[in-house]
C-alpha cells in the first residue's frame, strides 16, 4: 500500500502483499486437501459406513456450512474489513484436526467438517476478494488464475501425501498433523503479515464508470443477491455453472474412491488420481486466467464445462487405472477453463462498493454444489448404483454449459 497517497491498484505494485495471499491461500487449501483421499476409507474401515452415506453426510455438511460462510465472508468484508474475516476463519479450523485424531463416532467428524467449511468460506473468500482488491480491473483473469491455481495446487498435493502417509502409518493421526500445521502456519502468516485492502476498493469505486444496474453504487443486500443469482445475465450465469462446477466436484471427492476401490485399485491408487484432477486444474489456471484477460470470459466458461462433461462420461465407461487417470487430467483441464474465469466474471460486472457481496453471493450458490452434490449423488448410487449417478452429473454438467452459452454476454471483450 502506497502511505503517502491513496492506494495503488496493479499487480506490480502490490506484490508482496499479492505474494503472501497466495501463500495464505495454498495453506487454506492444504487443509481442504487434507480430507480428500482418507475420510472415505476412515468412514468405511473405522466407523463402518458404506461410502455412500460417509459422501451424504461429511460432504453435505462441508458444502452447506461453507456456502453459507461464503456469503457472509463478503457481507462482513464490506463490513468490518478483509482482514478480521481472514482470521476469523482461521480460527474456526483450529479443532479440526483435533476432534477428527480422536472422534469416537462419525458424528465428531461430521461436527469438524462443519467447521472446516466454516474456514474454507471464510479464509478462502477473503483472499479472493483482497486479491481482486489489489488487482485492478485489467489483470484480475491471472489474478484469480494463481489464487485459485496456489489453492487447488495445494489441495492435490496434499491429498497425495496423506494417501502415503495414510498407506504407511495409517488413517489416523498421521494425515491430519500435517493439517495442523497448515493451520498454524496460515493463522500466524495472516496475523502479523497481511495488511487490509478495503481502501483499495474504496479508491477504485472513485474510477468505476457505474453503468447500468449492476454498476450502481448503492444496492442493498437483497439487490446483490438477486442481481447475482439470476436476474443480471452474466452474474446469474456465472452462478448457475458454479453450482454445477462444484456439484460435480462433490461427486468426485465423494464417490470417485467409493468407484475406484470397488473396481480394486489401492489406496496409493486411489491417492494418485485424488491429486491428478486437482493437480491439473491448479496448474491450468495459470494459463486459463490470464487467458481469459486477452480472449475474453465466455468461451472458456463454455469449453470447461462441456470438457468436464466430457470427462465425468468417461469416468462412468472406465474401469482401469489409466483410462481413469485420462478422465482425471480432462476434468481437471475443463475445471481450470472455468474456475477462475467465472471469479473474473463476477468483478468484472459488480461495482466496487458491493463487489465483495457479490462474491460471496456467488461462492454461496458455487460452493451450494457440494452439498447438492452429495444429495443427489448419494441418492442416484443408493437407487442405480455409483456408474449412474456420474452420468446424471454429466449430464447436468453439459447442460449448463450450453445455458451459459445461450444466456451470458462476454463481460471482458478481446483485447
């Protein structure tokens, strides 16, 4: 932050600052990661769950609390400042860990997951918006592209490495110190290093042009929300294939290694492909978003969802290793064509004195898949089997690719 001026937009000049939030956001991703491989395989062998209702449970508890954590991270960061909600969430992570090490029932597991999407809502949105904060209007497709490239990049190889620690020590402790270390870590960095960006949003919304009804400066909270849900094209666009985005995320974190085991890979396997898909979508996001500056939102939005379509398809033919670990890398591709593409979306049409709303707005209904997800999923499986429940995935999945092209204006026009 410039201290003698007024605060200066760009990634250049706010490096540092851009830096440690990526850091910060790889950490909150680190711990997410920490679940994806191991909490399936615990349910089933400790607690004796089928995986289905291991899926239902820790993922609909997960993808609700943090849906709804992520609309008020944006309320409050308008609020109170980006910062208290930053630490706010990193405090909620601290049992995590704990009350999983030693749950005596499923119930203490189920419990954590409500406040790990507590943190995830909280810590994740934050960084978001304090990235977009600092960006300014011309970079925030890379902006988004190395947030959520450090956040998901971290969420692959974590899941990886607790598979091994999982494989060679076990299911518990193990996987979850790693976990709390990440906390530790992300809570202390985010304390005494982070400094607020609340003023640089102040200070772009002198600049912002303000046309039309997604410009306007003073909109209440029941205005964001429906501008944002559906009734702005774009913003409501944007929404919908969130959802969709991330209800087929549930789908793969929750029964992919249900399909995987059952088709007998091993839990190293099963760890291998958890990282594969995440992997790929961490590291195409730092093509995608920058991308997305120079050709425009809309036709990565559409190819990503119709490429995830495309994978979860093959997911619901395969039965191998390899054939499995294709379907990983192209829902991983299509997801990286989407993930950040629709976060630039979002800032590249809310004015800046409720951008921070309408992010939450939107991470409500993105974030809303997972427990969406797990509902549906879970309910297909139990009635037609696991195999059927990705293909009605898929299907969705392409529906609402082709809604986006039907319905969305490009909101970034080609430079």
């Amino acid at each position: 932050m410039n201290l003698t001026g007024p605060p200066r937009l760009g990634l250049t000049v706010n490096a540092a600052q851009f830096s440690l939030l990526i850091v910060i956001n790889a950490l909150v991703g680190g711990v997410l990661g920490s679940e994806r491989t191991v909490l399936t395989p615990l349910a089933e062998r400790e607690f004796h769950l089928d995986g289905y209702t291991a899926a239902l449970t820790y993922i609909l508890a997960f993808g609700a609390t943090k849906a709804t954590a992520n609309f008020f991270a944006g309320t409050w960061a308008d609020r109170y400042g980006r910062k208290p909600v930053l630490l706010a969430g990193w405090l909620a992570a601290i049992p995590v860990p704990a009350m999983i090490i030693w749950a005596p029932s499923w119930g203490w597991v189920v419990a954590a997951n409500v406040l790990l999407g507590i943190n995830q809502g909280l810590s994740w949105s934050t960084t978001v918006i304090m990235k977009i904060d600092l960006a300014g209007p011309e970079r925030r497709g890379l902006a988004m592209g190395l947030n959520e490239a450090a956040g998901y990049l971290a969420v692959a190889a974590t899941a990886m490495a607790t598979g091994a620690l999982a494989a060679q020590h076990g299911l518990r402790p193990a996987p979850f110190l790693l976990a709390a270390a990440y906390i530790a870590l992300g809570l202390g960095l985010s304390l005494v290093f982070v400094r607020e960006t609340h003023g640089h949003a102040q200070h772009e919304a002198t600049t912002h042009p303000g046309t039309g009804p997604a410009g306007s400066h003073d909109l209440t909270a029941r205005h964001v929300f429906t501008l944002t849900s559906w009734r702005e094209p774009a913003l409501g666009s944007a929404s919908q294939a969130g959802m969709v985005n991330n209800l087929n995320d549930g789908l793969a974190w929750g029964l992919f290694p249900v399909l995987f085991a059952g088709a007998g890979l091993s839990l190293t396997q099963i760890g291998t492909l958890a990282a594969l898909y995440p992997a790929v979508w961490g590291l195409g996001q730092l093509a995608t978003g920058p991308a997305s500056d120079r050709y425009g939102r809309k036709p990565f939005i559409v190819t990503g969802m119709l490429l995830q379509a495309a994978a979860l398809a093959l997911v619901a033919v395969a039965d191998t290793f390899p054939l499995w670990a294709l379907a990983a890398v192209l829902l991983g591709a299509g997801t990286a064509a989407v993930y950040p593409t629709l976060l630039a979306t979002i800032s590249d049409v809310a004015h800046p004195t409720w951008r921070a709303r309408a992010v939450g707005v939107y991470r409500l209904w993105r974030d809303g898949g997972f427990a969406v997800g797990a509902l549906l999923a879970g309910i297909v499986a139990d009635l037609a089997g696991v195999r059927a429940a990705v293909w009605v995935v898929a299907a969705l999945t392409a529906a609402s690719g082709l809604l986006v092209w039907a319905r969305m204006y490009e909101t970034h026009p080609r430079s």
